[in-house]
C-alpha cells in the first residue's frame, strides 16, 4: 500500500475534432485540449493516474478519440476515460473496441478505490444510472468498504442553480445519495459536465466540479451562458487516511476567449 498521497489528475469535456481547425464556440478544443495537458506536465511532477470524466469527443470521430489517447499517452501515467452525453461511439465500428481498456468499472491505486459509474443515457442529454448500473454500484461498495473511494461520473448529481444546466443533470441522483449512506468510506463525487468549478458537501458527501479543457459556462445562468474563465483541471491528493486535498488549475487569464454571439453548442 502506498504511504503517500495519490496523485490523481481530472479533465472533462474535452469536445475535440477530428479537424484540428475545429472549434467550439470559438474556441479550437483540440489546441485547448493540447495546452491544458502542457500545463498538468509542467505543474504535476508525479501522477499516478488522469481521469478524462467524458464528452472527450464533439464530432464522434474516430480522431477525436485518438488524439486523445495521443496526447495522454504524452505522460508516463496510466489514463482513464468515462463517457458523457456528447460519447456516441456507435459509429466507431470494430475500432471501438480499441479503447475499451479505457473504459475501466473501478480504478485501484495504493488503498484508495476509484468508482467508475457511467451516466450515458442513449439519444438524450441528461443522465441516467441504469438499474443494472446501479446494482453494479452497490456491489462494488461491498467489495470495496475497507477502501476509501472516490466516485467518478460525468453527469452532476447535485443541482448547479442553473436552470438550464440542472435540467439535464442526472436524472435518478437521489438514488446515489440513497445508496451512499450505507458506505461511509465514499469521500468524495467527482463530475464534470458542467464546464465549472465547485466544491459543495450534500448529504455529508463532498461534491467536486471541474472546468471544461475548453468552453466554461457561466454558473448560476438560468439559459445557456458561456464564461470568461479559463480551462483547466483539477488535481487531488488522495492520503492513506481517506483525507482529501484538491485544487482547480486554469491556463493563464485572457487565453482563450468565447464567442459569445453563439446562442449554443
């Protein structure tokens, strides 16, 4: 077991292209992508693990996912990806079944357990924990109740008062909650989807937002608002004793800049 801290680096909606010129509310995602990877190998001497939690693609393209694993296989640390509303892979054919390695249920590393739970709902924008889903979950903390654990999902389970954005949050979040309460070694939810940064505690869980690799959306908006604020990642430092310390790092102010004459992506 280790007896330092796991370092453990997340993205999210990274929305990359198979076309490098691409861009997403004017804002070229997949250079984006690049630059905030630069920054993780500049400030992170030591990473055990980097966690993508979904919307890695915009166009479903093949590309997209490859550049992807391109750039992360930059680092010497393994990676992992979840799905998010905007991961259609149906039309990968046979080549999906190249990142399928990627797409691991649980993550162990030292004494700490990372819960991998996939909120993809087929078609739709929101999300939804499946009942067969949902009993995995509850399996895995049974197996894992010595461990101290993270959950990892792309859909955020606790509302972000923003109407739009809470409108197409996980839809059977009360369930996790429900759950949770049997298994005091969950630490924390870790999420992305909102393009934004927070740290809340609900139902004694602590809750963690990430920004976007790209695109930021305004918080608080009541319609779809995008933000000034720069990409970036989180990092957290995961100790033996189920402690928790996390920062946001974002790419220098004024970097990149949306288009806000865009009513949408």
């Amino acid at each position: 077991m280790l007896q330092r801290p796991v370092n453990l680096i997340q993205l999210s909606d990274c929305h990359l292209f198979a076309d490098d010129a691409s861009h997403l509310m004017g804002i070229r995602t997949n250079s984006a992508f690049a630059h905030v990877a630069a920054m993780v190998k500049d400030q992170e001497p030591a990473i055990d693990h980097i966690l993508v939690t979904g919307d890695i693609s915009q166009d479903n393209s093949l590309e997209s996912y490859k550049y992807c694993q391109h750039v992360l296989s930059a680092f010497t640390a393994p990676f992992s990806w979840l799905r998010g509303n905007h991961d259609d892979m149906s039309g990968l054919g046979d080549a999906v079944h190249q990142f399928a390695p990627l797409f691991p249920d649980h993550i162990q590393i030292g004494n700490w357990v990372i819960l991998m739970l996939n909120t993809q709902t087929n078609g739709e924008i929101h999300g939804l924990l499946t009942s067969e889903e949902l009993d995995r979950f509850e399996s895995q903390l049974v197996a894992f109740q010595e461990h101290p654990t993270v959950v990892a999902m792309h859909h955020h389970p606790v509302s972000v008062k923003s109407r739009w954005m809470d409108d197409i949050a996980l839809r059977n979040r009360e369930a996790v909650f429900t759950l949770l309460k049997g298994y005091p070694q969950v630490q924390a939810i870790i999420h992305g989807h909102t393009h934004q940064e927070r740290d809340i505690v609900h139902q004694g869980v602590r809750v963690l937002g990430v920004p976007s690799t790209c695109v930021q959306f305004q918080p608080g908006a009541e319609g779809f608002a995008v933000d000034d604020r720069q990409p970036g990642y989180r990092r957290l430092r995961l100790y033996p004793d189920g402690a928790i310390e996390t920062e946001v790092c974002r790419l220098p102010e004024g970097s990149w800049l949306p288009d806000r004459s865009q009513s949408g992506y």
